[in-house]
C-alpha cells in the first residue's frame, strides 16, 4: 500500500515540475521569431542593442543599425544584405526563410527607436 502512495506522490511531484516548467518557459515563447533569431544569429556581430559594439562587431567592421544611412535603407535593402550576404556579412538564404527575415528586420529597426 506505501507502495502506491509513493507512486501517487511521485507522479504528483512531476506532474508539480512539468507545470512549474511551461509557466516558465511561457515568457520565452512571448518573443517575437524576429528576436530570438537575432539573439541567435546576428547579436554577435550587430551587438544586443544593434550598435555592433562587440569584439566580433568591431573585427568584422559591422556597422551599426542606428545610424542615419541605415535609416534610410529600405526593407528590401536590408533583405537583400540579409540573403546574399555583403563583405563579412554571412548570407543567410539556405538558413532563413523568408518570414523570419522579415522579422529580423522589424527587430533591428525597433532596438534603435528607444
Ligand atoms: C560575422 C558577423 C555578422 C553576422 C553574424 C551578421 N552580420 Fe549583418 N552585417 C555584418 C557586416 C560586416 C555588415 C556590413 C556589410 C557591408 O556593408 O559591408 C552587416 C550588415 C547588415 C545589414 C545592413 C545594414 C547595416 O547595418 O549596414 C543588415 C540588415 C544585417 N547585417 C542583418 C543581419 C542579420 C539579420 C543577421 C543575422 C541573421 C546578421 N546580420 C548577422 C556582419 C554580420
């Protein structure tokens, strides 16, 4: 009889855990596609903020998003960069789609208006 109590609170206690699990992992999924794949991706040349302020920003000579001329370049501008690659700027067409670019680039113009 212990026995199945036992089970009972075991099972219980995991039952505890996986729900403590995806009330944590909610405020993951409340970012957008965009961010997650820049975080991923691109922060480490372009820098969390976009000002490409890293040591991988600065060896690559990456420009920052917040600037005049990148305020001028268009969506179509960036996703051409963005698939075909430019310099040392990695081409991601074969690693994106093209929904997740268009959310990448909705994220790096909203880090410069803060
Ligand atoms: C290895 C470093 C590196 C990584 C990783 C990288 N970039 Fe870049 N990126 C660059 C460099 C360097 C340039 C400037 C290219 C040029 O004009 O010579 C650039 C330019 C750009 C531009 C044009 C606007 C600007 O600031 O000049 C966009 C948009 C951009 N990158 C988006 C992305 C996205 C989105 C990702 C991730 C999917 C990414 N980059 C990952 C290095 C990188």
């Amino acid at each position: 009889m212990t026995m199945r109590i036992n089970w009972a609170v075991k099972f219980g206690a995991c039952l505890l855990a996986l729900a403590v699990m995806l009330l944590w992992s909610a405020p993951a999924q409340a970012q957008s596609a965009g961010e997650k794949v820049y975080k991923a991706k691109c922060a480490g040349c372009h820098g969390p903020d976009g000002t490409a302020a890293t040591a991988a920003g600065k060896a690559t000579k990456t420009p920052s998003v917040c600037t005049e001329e990148a305020a001028k370049a268009t969506d179509a501008d960036w996703t051409e960069i963005i698939t075909k690659g430019k310099n040392k700027m990695p081409a991601y067409d074969k690693k994106l789609t093209e929904a997740e670019i268009k959310d990448v680039i909705a994220y790096m113009r909203s880090l410069c208006k803060k």
